[in-house]
C-alpha cells in the first residue's frame, strides 16, 4: 500500500525531477500570481470607471485580441527561435507594461483609454509569450513527461488564480490598484531569474524549423489535415467563444445575477480556481490523454455552468463554481495535451498559436458580445449561453470522433 502511494506520488510530479522545468514552475508560480491580480485588478478597475457590460467586454477584446491576429505567427517564432532567449524579452516587456499600469492606476484622475492602451499592448506581447511559454514546456522535459508537466503547468496556473485574486480582493480595498500593479512588476523579477539560471545543456531541443513564407500558412493547413486535432480545434472555438470567458462572465454574473460586489467576485473566482487546482492534481497522475477525456471534459463543463446559472444565492454559486473549475481545467488541460500529442514536433508551436488565436477570437468579439447580453439581459442568461455551447460541442465533437475511428 506504501509503494503504491509512493508511486502514484512520483508520477503526479514527476517533471519536477528535472532542474530546468522545475526552475521553470517555481518562476512562473509567482509571475503567475502577479498576472492574476492584475487581471483581476484591470477588471475591477474599468468596470468601476465605465460601469458597463460593454467596458468590460471592451477590455478583454483589447487584451486577447490581438492574439487572433498574431498568434499564429508567434506559434511560428516559437518553433524556429530560441524560446528561453525570446521569453527573456517578453517577460521583461511585460514587467515594463505593470510598471506602466501602476503609474497610471496612481494618477488622480486615470483616463480609461489609457487602460485599454496598455490592455492592448499586453495583447500583442501575450500573442507571442503564450507559444513560446506553452512550448517552451515540451523543450525542459523528455516525452514521456510532457502530459505530467502540462498539467503541473495548468495547476500552478490555477494556483496563481487562487492566490492572484485574493490579493487583488484584498489590495483594492485596503490600498487601492496602483498597488496591484506594482506587486505584478515585481513578480517577474522571478520568472526572468528562473530563465536565466537554466542549463541550455540540458533542453530536449526538437530543432528550429527553417524560416519560409508558407510556415503559419501550413500550420493551418496541417491542423486541418489531422481529424484528432480538427474536432479539438472545432470545439474549443465554441467553448472559448461563449463559456471560457470568465472574466467577462463571473463578474457580471456576480453583479447583476448575485447582486454581490467586488470581495464576492474575488471569492467566487478563487473557489473556481481551487476547483481547478483539485482536479488538476487528480489529473496529473494519468500517463495517458485521449480524445475521450476532452469529450468527457466539455459536457463536465457544461453541466456545471448551468448549475452556477441556476445557483440561488452566494454559498451554492461558490459550491457550483468549484465544480465549474474542475471540469473546465479538464477540458482545456486534456485539448492542450492531446494537441500536443497529435502533432509533429516541429508544429507544436503553431498547433498551441492557433489555440491561442481562437482565444483572441473569443475575446475580440465574444467579450463585447457577452457584455452586451449582460446589459440587456443581466448576468445568469451569459452562464445558461456557456453551459448550453460547452454541452452542445461535447456532443457534436462525439459524433465526429465515432466517425474518425470507424473511418480508421
């Protein structure tokens, strides 16, 4: 019985085992937190100045945006560059956009468009951060690890989202979001550190892919070609569009469907995010990912937003948002994972940019979208809208893979 808990142990962190992804972890755990708080902050921050659905929505188009624009080609930059010498630079960018943010949030009288100017900056760095960061993971340990280290990746970043928000809970109401921003800044000191004290010897490089014309070009074409990752791609464009966007849904839905304030909002996020973390660590033990775990993943998902929709007060919403949490982060951490899985080497970093883009999609026009729906008619019928899309897409994703593996 010992051994075998021994044994489960070992394998739910057995990425850890290698120095260069465990710098890594311990680096991104604490720039993550600084990430959270200060989305969390920015939301709370312009929903407080503009005071709408609109604004809200506005600013997650500004900060996801750009990614549908250029993801793709960061996907492309991150399988031909060096990725710990690029994130060295978009780390360091990002570091300067929090500094930036905490000298504006501290002007007595901050102009909103600067919020969206700075929003937006951070899109076009994040367009090109997130593939090389997601992977750059693949490069710090050997195949046989890489399903254990995405999901101990996920899980500090679920972490991060329980601790980031608190902060932020706590923060805005004692010192105000100046602050917020500042503690984000210092966080990269981390993450940059971690970065470089690496081993380049000791990488699992798959080597550059030649520059040409048609890479990004054929990264689109190739997920098309591939049914496994054409079903992933379909369905995570649908969830994404109208279920995964939380920051625009869970504080509406906690002002106008809980009638709650900004400490409720901090609270009912970090219990989604421990949902994650939980399921995650459960998750993380599991050596092999399928199609069959995204499918199962996406109706979980959806079944759970509709019970955070039908949720009657504060205490059952936190209980609904735990749920909600959990499958969520099996969703997307089982599609991240069979991505990965499915393609070449030399593609993973388009494949993961085009994951990416479908995120900027949802954010470009599902956020102004979903803040309207909330305006016009309040903050429970965007949660209804996600959990019937998440359930919707299980479905139809299902069918297509019965197709695939009769047709094989």
């Amino acid at each position: 019985m010992r051994a075998t808990a021994v044994s489960a142990g070992q394998a739910t962190f057995a990425s850890l085992r290698h120095r260069n992804f465990r710098l890594f972890f311990i680096g991104q755990s604490i720039s993550n937190s600084g990430n959270w708080l200060t989305n969390v902050a920015m939301t709370l921050f312009v929903l407080k100045l503009a005071g709408t659905g609109v604004g809200v929505g506005f600013l997650t188009a500004c900060q996801f945006g750009p990614m549908l624009f250029l993801s793709a080609w960061g996907g492309a930059v991150a399988d031909r560059s060096d990725k710990r010498r690029m994130l060295l630079v978009t780390q360091s960018l990002e570091m300067g956009q929090s500094i930036a943010l905490a000298a504006l949030a501290f002007m007595p009288a901050p102009p909103l468009w600067g919020l969206y100017a700075l929003a937006l900056f951070g899109g076009v760095l994040l367009s090109l951060d997130n593939p090389l960061r997601r992977s750059f993971v693949s490069e710090m340990v050997p195949h046989e690890d890489l399903p254990n280290a995405v999901v101990l990746y996920s899980t500090l970043v679920n972490l991060s989202r329980i601790f980031g928000p608190s902060l932020a809970g706590v923060l805005v109401v004692t010192t105000g979001y100046g602050w917020c921003f500042t503690i984000d800044a210092l966080s990269y000191v981390a993450v940059i550190a971690s970065l470089i004290m690496m081993r380049p010897a000791e990488l699992y490089r798959h080597g550059a892919v030649e520059g040409r014309s048609g890479g990004v070009v054929e990264g689109l074409r190739y997920a098309r070609s591939v049914p496994v990752l054409r079903v992933s791609f379909a369905m995570l464009a649908a969830i994404t569009m109208l279920a995964y966007n939380f920051t625009v849904t869970l504080p509406l839905f906690v002002t106008r469907g809980l009638g709650a304030g900004e400490g409720t909002f901090t609270v009912i996020y970090s219990v989604l995010s421990f949902g994650s973390v939980v399921s995650a660590l459960l998750f993380a033990a599991r050596r092999r990912v399928t199609m069959r775990d995204v499918l199962l993943g996406a109706a979980g998902f959806g079944f759970a937003l509709l019970l955070l929709a039908g949720s009657p007060g504060v205490r059952t919403a936190a209980a609904a948002a735990f749920i909600v949490g959990a499958m969520s982060l099996l969703y997307m951490t089982a599609n991240s994972t069979v991505v990965q899985l499915e393609a070449r080497p030399d593609m993973r970093g388009r494949m993961l940019a085009l994951q990416t883009v479908l995120l900027g999609a949802s954010a470009l026009f599902g956020g102004p979208l979903l803040g309207w729906i909330a305006d016009t008619t309040g903050g429970r019928t965007l949660i209804v809208i996600g959990g019937l899309t998440s359930l919707l897409a299980a479905a139809i994703g299902a069918l297509h893979a019965r197709a695939i593996r009769a047709s094989m």
